[in-house]
C-alpha cells in the first residue's frame, strides 16, 4: 500500500517542460520583372519550405505553382517542388543577403530553364509579416518513459504597410482562426502564451487521473502543430491558408486547413460570395464536379461515388484561395471523401467562371481575368 501511494505521488508531481529553441522562420516575398515576371511567396520553417510561385510568361500567360522544399540555414539552398509531386523540382535557388534570391526555375509553361534573381520587397498593395514561433513539449509526469504532449505554432503578424484599422481587423480574425476565446490577447506572443498553456492544461485534466500504465505510452501522448502559408500578397489583396494538426489518441491525428483571404484596404474578409454571385452557385457545383473527374481521368459519365466520394456533385466550399489566376477549392478529410484521400484541392481558372462573378468591387481587385 505504501509502494502505491508513493508511486501515485510520483505520477502527480510537476510535469517536466521541454522548451525547445526556436526555429528559423521567416515569411519572403520575392519578386522579378526580368527576364519574366515572377512571384515567390515563401515561408520558412527550419528546415523546411512551402508557398507559391507566379510566372508570367513571355506570352502573358501566367501560371502558379504550389510548392514545398527544404532549406538549408548553413548554405542558404532552397529548393522547391510541386506540392502535390514528389520528384519535379522546380526551383533552385540560393538565399543572399539583403532579401534576395537567385536560381534556376524549370517551370511546365516555359521551354526551357529561367535563371531567375528575386528581390525581397512589398511595393503597395502588399504587406510584410513576422513569423512569430514556439515549439515546446511537456510530460505528463516526472517519471521515466512519460507520456509527452508537443504543441507547436507558427503565427503571423502583419507589418506596418497597411493602415492600423485594417491591420488590427485582419490580426482579430487570424485569432478566432486559433482560438474562440473572447479573451484573447491582442499582443501576438502574449496570445501564444495563453493558448500554449490552456493546450497543457487540458492535456494534463484530461489524462492525469485516466493514466494507466499497462497501455502504450502513445495512448496518451498528444500533439498539435498551428502553421501558416501566403498564396498571395498583391493588389490589395492577402490570402492566407493555416493548417491546424491534432493527435490526442487514437487511430490517426487530424488536420484541418483553413483558407481566409482578405482586403488589405478594408481589411475586411474576401469571401466566396463576394466573388460569386450566389444564385449561380449551382452552376458552379456543375462546374467542380466536371473539373474534379478530369484530374481524376474519369469520364463524365461516371460516378464519382464509385471512386470513394461520398457524393456525385461537387458543391463549393467556402474554404477557398482566391489566388492570381484563378479559385483553388480546399476540402478537408471527411469533407466530400474518406480520410485516406487526404485534402481535396480542385482548381479553376477565373476565365471558367466570368459568367459567374458577382457584380461587387472586389471581383475587378481579386480577379485578373477582368483587367
């Protein structure tokens, strides 16, 4: 009985607390006028990269890439490939100093490989962000072998290129995106703080007294990781995608991605019905079901359900990047599929929907396809 009442003892001491040095993280965004026209919206996390690329072309023709790489913060190498591939590298480049970055870019459009030189800058119509980032692990108890909770995040705070009511709008919707909590700081490392540490707070109410040892250690181990990207930061116009990870048991972890695209002047929230009108919507459904069976080969006859969709019509989404060239669609697992398909990105062209653009202001800022 003694033997027990010590080791319950030792199970409820205090929680070791593993805070782990910061990261590189860094947001860039590159440009070039020569010899085409390119955009580099990149953030860096460590080692590793994610972001778009825009090209346009000698012809006029502009083309955007979704891409994911390494950096190496020794050598200052970047490379970038197709998100959604795992081989087709599609820039090389080294990062000098003084925001700039020079490599090879082998895009599909162009006929053969571009030496590029991109310079860091926000012209107007652009911002600036920070790159606010925490990574810290803490045990459950101060034994051997405890389980761990992880919590990681990566936070973006815009500069000071866009007015102060626009900035604080925009910064008060990124929040709820992390937390409901009417209480929230409005100082970003302030607000990471509570969040990091009502993350441990349940983590330990809820699986202290649970606790048993003669399960796996992962039984009760948990993680989440908060990430962002930039898909685009021009015009007036800012979109953001945050991926949310959470394990806390079980099968699988999850993520969610979250799209929110904003008005930099206003700083309010560009919406899909503001580009859209909203009584054509129906044929927008006709119009991502078509586009979801040719990128998966099918006929237009068949049945997307006897592919492993829960449904055969495809009806928008309203977590959407309103990028250069066009609307990218983003459903989650579980969505309009099973969670092993993973995400559901479908994209289309601003030329496939002139018919339905809603009759708004924004449409002329965020659609290219009108100028």
């Amino acid at each position: 009985m003694k033997r027990y009442l010590a080791l319950v003892i030792f199970w409820l001491s205090a929680s070791v607390s593993f805070a782990q040095g910061p990261a590189i993280s860094k947001y860039y965004h590159f440009v070039a006028e020569n010899p085409i026209k390119a955009t580099i919206d990149l953030v860096v996390q460590g080692t590793n990269a994610q972001g778009w690329i825009y090209i346009d072309d000698y012809k006029g023709f502009k083309q955007t890439y979704q891409v994911v790489g390494s950096f190496n913060n020794l050598t200052k190498d970047v490379s970038l490939k197709l998100s959604n591939e795992t081989k087709s590298i599609i820039f090389n480049g080294l990062l000098k100093s003084k925001g700039r970055v020079e490599g090879t870019f082998s895009g599909r459009v162009e006929a053969s490989s571009l030496q590029l030189a991109l310079e860091e800058d926000y012209p107007l119509g652009s911002v600036s962000i920070n790159t606010i980032s925490s990574n810290e692990s803490r045990s459950l108890f101060n034994m051997k072998n405890s389980p761990i909770a992880s919590f990681s995040i990566l936070y973006p705070e815009l500069g000071d290129e866009v007015n102060t009511q626009s900035k604080s709008m925009i910064a008060n919707c990124i929040r709820k995106i992390f937390s409901d909590s009417i209480n929230a700081s409005v100082n970003p490392k302030a607000f990471i703080q509570q969040i990091t540490a009502r993350y441990f707070q349940d983590y330990f109410d809820m699986n202290r007294e649970a606790y048993n040892p003669e399960f796996s250690t992962a039984t009760f181990s948990w993680e989440k990781k908060y990430g962002f990207e930039v898909g685009r930061n021009d015009g007036g116009v800012l979109c953001l995608g945050f991926s949310t990870y959470a394990f806390t048991g079980g099968a699988h972890g999850m993520q969610v991605n979250t799209v929110q695209n904003f008005d930099l002047v206003t700083g309010k929230s560009i919406e899909l019905q503001n580009i859209i009108d909203t009584a054509r919507f129906n044929q927008l459904t006709e119009i991502l079901t078509l586009k979801l069976k040719k990128d998966l080969n099918l006929k237009l006859e068949d049945s997307l359900q006897n592919h492993g969709y829960f449904t055969n019509s495809i009806t928008p989404t309203t977590n959407v990047w309103m990028l250069q060239d066009g609307l990218l669609f983003v459903y989650n697992p579980y969505e309009i599929a099973p969670y092993s398909f993973g995400r559901t990105q479908i994209f289309v062209g601003y030329d496939q929907v002139k018919h339905l653009l809603a009759e708004t202001a924004v449409v002329k800022k965020v659609c290219n396809c009108l100028e």
